[in-house]
C-alpha cells in the first residue's frame, strides 16, 4: 500500500511542466490558450513580462531570454551614390520605352 503512494507521488512529480530548479527560456506572450501560463518581470534586465509554463513564483535565476540571432546589414555598394536608379534590364541596342 505504502509503496503504491509513493510510486504515485514520483508519478505526479516527473509528469509536471517545469521540475524545481530547471531553466526555462522565456516567451514574450503565452503560446497558446492553455491552463498553467505564468509571468515574471525583470529577468535578464528585461522589462519585458517573461511568460513560462509551470510553478508560480518560479525562481528568476530559472528563467532566461534566449538570444535572438542577428541579422547582417545588407550590403550597399559603395562604387555609386545610394540615390542612382539601376535598371534591371536595358536593351543591348541602347533603346528604352520612351522612344
């Protein structure tokens, strides 16, 4: 008897979203409509409200804002001023449609 409370017990504390002490990234808004959302502010310097799934009050060295990946500026060519149309297709023979 004993020993089926306590496999229940484990049962129950293995099936829940966020385990004592795990790190959980944090969402910027809840995914989805589902029972169990949560928030924190100031995490990572952040005033952002952190959005995670699990125990309330979760501790905030648990909770982090994945990097977001940087993106490359797009490269100008320096060889003509930022104002100069360029045509994508001129006609060999030096026409244009204005003639």
């Amino acid at each position: 008897m004993n020993r089926a409370i306590v496999v229940g017990i484990v049962a129950l504390a293995l099936s829940s979203d966020a385990y004592a002490g795990e790190k959980m990234a944090c969402n910027l808004a809840p995914v989805n409509d589902a029972d169990g959302w949560h928030y924190r502010t100031k995490i990572g310097g952040r005033e952002a409200r952190c959005y995670y799934i699990g125990e309330r009050m979760k501790s905030r060295s648990e909770l982090y804002w994945a990097e977001t990946p940087t993106i490359a500026p797009p490269e100008v060519p320096t060889d003509r001023p930022p104002w100069a149309v360029e045509y994508r297709w001129q006609d060999p023979s030096g026409r244009s449609h204005g003639e």
